[in-house]
C-alpha cells in the first residue's frame, strides 16, 4: 500500500462520510447578525403521502426536528404551506430552545373530502427569532417538503394481531405503502387491531409485540377493495436457540452437547408450560424428551441450559436438534433447527450453525487486514533499505 493509495482512501472515506450526512434532510438555516444557528431535521421531508379524500395519515415516525446551536436562547415559530383542503398538524407550532437543544414534533396531515385529487408539495418553515424592546428581530429559517398526492378513490385495510389459537391480543401494527423501491408509514396502531382508509395500490404490513417482529406480509388492494388480515403474533416464542460442544478436558475427545435456549414470553403468565427435545440422526427421529418439565412461564420468559447425550452414545454422523413448547400438552411453538456433525466416531465434532457465523467473518477478516499490514511493513523498510545503500558514499581505492 503506497501512500498515494493511502490518501485516495481517505479522501473517498471524507466524501462518503459527507454524502451520508447530507442524505439525513438536515437543514441549517442561516444566522443573522451572528446570532443563534437553526438547525432543522427530521423524516418528513423527502416523504411521498399518498391519501384519499376525506382520509389522514398520523404515524410517529413521521416528524420534524428543530435544534438551536447556537449559544443563546432561540424563540421558534413552526409555519406550513399546503394546498386547499389540506391541514398539517404538529404537536407543537411556537415554543422556545435553549442552547445546544432540540424538540423533536409530530407531523399529521389530514384531506377533507372535497380536495382536489392530483399531486401536491406540503412545506414546513421553521423560524426563528427573538423579541427585542417592541419588535421582533428574525434570527433565520429552514424549510422541508413533502409530495402529497390525493386520490379520488379508497380500499380499507382491517388487520387484527392473535396467538396461534385465534385470540386477539395487544400489539403494535404498522403499515407501509410501497412506492417504487421505498416504503412509507401510513397508518398505526398499538391496540393490535388497525383499521385505515388508504389508496389502492401496493402495501405491506408488519405486527409486533414487545418490540419484536413477529409477523408481516404484503399485498395488493384495489380501489373499493376492503382486505381483512390477521397477523400470529407468537407471543411465546425462542429468541436463542444454540448447540454447544464440549470435549473430554484430558483426552481432547467429543464429550456432550449443550442446548442453551431463552423463551421469551410477551404477553402474560401462563401455566403448565414444558420444553421437549426432538432429535434426529442422519434425518431419522432418534429420540423425543422433555427437558422442562410443566411449570409456570412468568412474563419476560426464561433462559435455560441442557447439557445432552443420546442413550446409546454419540456416533459418527449428523444431527439435528429442535425444541418444542407445550402448553397443557399442545405444542404452541417450535424453535429454529439446529445441526451438528460428528467426525471419526467421538474424536473430533464440527457445528454448523447462523450462530458461529461472526465468529468466522471476524477471524477471516483480521487475517486479510494483518497481511495487508505485514505487506506494507515490508515495502516501507525495503524502500528505506534501498535509500541508504544509495547515498552511501564510494570509498577509493
């Protein structure tokens, strides 16, 4: 590696580094008279809102951002720009900042019936200034758009989250609407049933409970469409789920395997919970226990370890391993499968599984960066080799 090489890295890190920061939306507006710097941000600008007449889009992901870095007190007066028949809402309009703070606000738009169907752009100016005596100096300003595009037709989505057995239960609900290659919140919920007025088209729809995602899908609606969905929410379910081996500490040999497995529980107590074992060899059922007996699952779940070894020993071949949840002796979940091979009858093992996956990719990529080093170490003190047998001075004979 040269160091016209090393200077072109750097210079494309600084380029990249600039061109993300920039790709946030974030705004400054301009001082006056040196004081207070506005700053403005947030994921409204940049946003498409698609919405039929007499519907409205309120999600929380949808906001603007309003800092002072500035050193002094900034007062702040939010304005918006929109077509007829258009309101935007936010959860604050005028309000003051300290220095070197931000307030985060909510954006909700909402379409009477009788606007105009067609493509439209939303602004949002934030000012600010500061009262001096009897008149009021602006300090700057910052705007952010958004395009907003009105339908004269409408489909209605109902989604419910339940368990496995059909029981409604609370989660959150989001859904997108997917133009092109992005994807745009259009409605909300936390009850875990959303029931949204939307334009026809492309969406997808995602349920979630103690902030895991545990279901989604994707469809199509046309216009007058109604679609009804039900997300499982499996609000019992393995978050880990992992094969450990150990060996004979004198003999180095294959010794046990180790089940460690966490169960995450979300949604309340329940009782005569037990944990059963499944394993195959060679892709034939070898042997089913319950490793947990019934007992009662609190809410936030447990973590467990299983130190196991089949009843007629381990043998040179594959294995696979699966857990199995039981409530009341009705299996309510299963967890990921897991795979082992064991080499040369107990002398050596290799485990396969997405777990080791880090581990390999950080090791493959030390080795790749201390040989890169080693190889530029090299050079550099050839180099400087080479410099000092040339300026050495010829002695005469």
């Amino acid at each position: 590696m040269t160091m016209t090489r090393l200077g072109k890295i750097i210079t494309i890190c600084i380029f990249l580094c600039t061109i993300a920061f920039i790709s946030t939306g974030f705004v400054t507006g301009a001082p006056a008279n040196g004081q207070g710097v506005l700053g403005f941000s947030g994921s409204f600008g940049g946003q498409v809102f698609e919405i039929p007449q007499g519907s409205s889009v309120s999600v929380p992901s949808v906001d603007v951002v309003v800092f002072n870095q500035g050193d002094e007190n900034m007062s702040i007066k939010i304005k918006v720009q929109t077509p007829v028949g258009v309101d935007v809402i936010l959860s604050e309009t005028d309000f003051d900042l300290a220095p070197r703070t931000f307030k985060s606000l909510g954006v909700d738009i909402s379409v009477t019936a009788d606007a105009a169907p067609g493509s439209h752009q939303v602004t949002i100016i934030a000012e600010s200034y500061k009262t001096e005596g009897e008149g009021i100096q602006l300090l700057g300003s910052a705007s952010q758009s958004a395009s907003l595009i009105i339908t004269g037709e409408s489909s209605t989505v109902n989604v419910q989250a339940a368990s496995p057995d059909g029981t409604p239960v609370p989660a959150t609900i989001r859904l997108f609407k997917l133009i092109g290659n992005n994807s745009y919140e259009v409605a909300y919920s936390e009850t875990g049933a959303l029931n949204a007025i939307v334009s026809p088209g492309s969406y997808h729809v995602e349920g979630y409970v103690g902030g895991e995602l545990l279901d989604q899908e994707s469809f199509d609606i046309a216009a007058g469409e109604t679609k009804t969905l039900t997300l499982v929410v499996g609000t019992i379910y393995f978050s880990q789920f992992d094969v450990l081996e150990f060996s004979n500490s004198d003999t180095g040999e294959f010794a046990y395997a180790e089940l460690v497995y966490t169960v995450r529980n979300v949604y309340q107590q329940v009782n005569n919970v037990s944990i059963w074992l499944d394993v195959k060899y060679n892709n034939e059922s070898l042997e089913q226990k319950m490793i947990d007996p019934p007992n009662t699952l609190s809410l936030d779940g447990a973590n467990r370890r299983y130190p196991y070894t089949p009843v007629d020993g381990w043998s040179a071949g594959n294995y696979s391993f699966k857990l199995n949840l039981k409530i009341d002796n009705d299996i309510y979940t299963t967890s990921p499968e897991r795979q082992m091979t064991i080499y040369g009858g107990n002398a050596s093992t290799a485990t396969v599984n997405d777990s080791n996956m880090p581990l390999i990719v950080g090791i493959v990529c030390a080795v790749v960066l201390l040989v890169d080093i080693a190889f530029y170490m090299i050079y550099r003190s050839r180099k400087k080799a080479g410099g000092k047998k040339h300026n050495t001075p010829r002695t005469s004979k």
